[in-house]
C-alpha cells in the first residue's frame, strides 16, 4: 500500500494495441518456514485502451514482477467491450459479485469519475469519464473490480435495445421527447 491507505497504481503505455495497464492492489504472503519467512506476491491488473475494451487479471508468483506481469497477461485475455454514450455509461446499472455490490450512474459532462479507487481504475481504461458510483458490502478490491466489469458486462446500448426488442426508442438521456421535437421543426 501507498501512503493514504490508497492502493498501488502503476499505468504504462505498451505497444500491445494502445493498452494501459495498471496495478490496483499488489498482495504479499508470507510462508514460515524452517529457515525463516518465505514471501510470495498476488497482483490484481486492469488493461484497457480508454476507448471502450478493459479487463482485470489476478496472478501469484514468488516475485513482484513475474506476478504483475502474468496478471497483465490474464488481463489481455479477458477484455470486455463496453457501450459508452458520449462521455459516460448509456444507462444506470448495478453490477454484483460476491459480497460487494456498486451501482454505476451515468453523469453529465464535465462530473469526471466519482469512484473509489479499484473502481476509478476499471472506469478510467474503460473509457468512461463521467460517472457516479456507490459501493455497498465488502470493500476489498478484487471483488469491487469483479463487481464493476460485471455491470459494465450487463450495459446496451440503444442499438442493442431497438434491435433485441424489434422496437424504436423514441426518448433517450438527455434528449428531447419525439413530440416535442418536430413540434419546434413545424
């Protein structure tokens, strides 16, 4: 842990398409063994391109690099695509996994990303810069970054919506009502 209580964040830009990456919490253990205390590390990564693709990884190994590096490995293998609208989320969503739950509300611009620290990471390489969030149940970082790739996971977009529906939306965020539209045109 850094100072503040808040967690390591490391962010890099790599030649692997336009992804960042970057380290949420890093976890230690230690093994007592007859000699002494054997350590080994678990490190939980986000990877996305802020345009819409992000993914988590978590991976042991006995040294800080070789766990970093695998998680970033399992990270580029689960990459999700997220509908974004503008700046934000298209709608509100709950996302839940184990004991936490966090609620994503999407925002007008300009609001920037109101989000604890695991979920700021996932929001941030998502691409999603406004956004509300509230967290409730446990806290810990691997199952809050679990909880919002799940309700990023669960987003439509209105395309999707019409086109599962096989009908057309007419009233959208922030957008005036049909009616009232062509009533200003005539």
């Amino acid at each position: 842990m850094a100072k503040h209580g808040r967690p390591d964040r490391r962010e890099r830009e790599e030649d692997h398409g336009g992804f960042e990456d970057s380290l949420v919490k890093l976890y230690r253990c230690a093994k007592v063994v007859k000699g002494g205390r054997r350590f080994s590390f678990a490190a939980l990564v986000v990877v996305g391109d802020r345009r819409g693709q992000v993914g988590f990884g978590y991976a042991k190994a006995n040294e800080v690099p070789a766990a970093v590096e695998k998680a970033t490995k399992a990270a580029r293998r689960n990459l999700i695509r997220v509908p974004l609208r503008k700046t934000t989320i298209p709608h509100r969503i709950v996302g839940r996994f184990g004991a936490s739950k966090i609620v994503l509300i999407p925002a007008s611009a300009g609001t920037g990303v109101i989000a604890g620290s695991s979920a700021r990471a996932v929001l941030d390489l998502a691409g999603v810069q406004d956004v509300l969030t509230k967290s409730y149940g446990s806290t810990s970082p691997k199952n809050l970054v679990k909880a919002v790739v799940e309700g990023l996971k669960g987003l439509r977009s209105r395309e999707t919506v019409e086109r599962l529906r096989g009908v057309k939306i007419d009233i959208g965020f922030g957008e005036p009502r049909a009616a009232e539209a062509a009533a200003k045109v005539g």
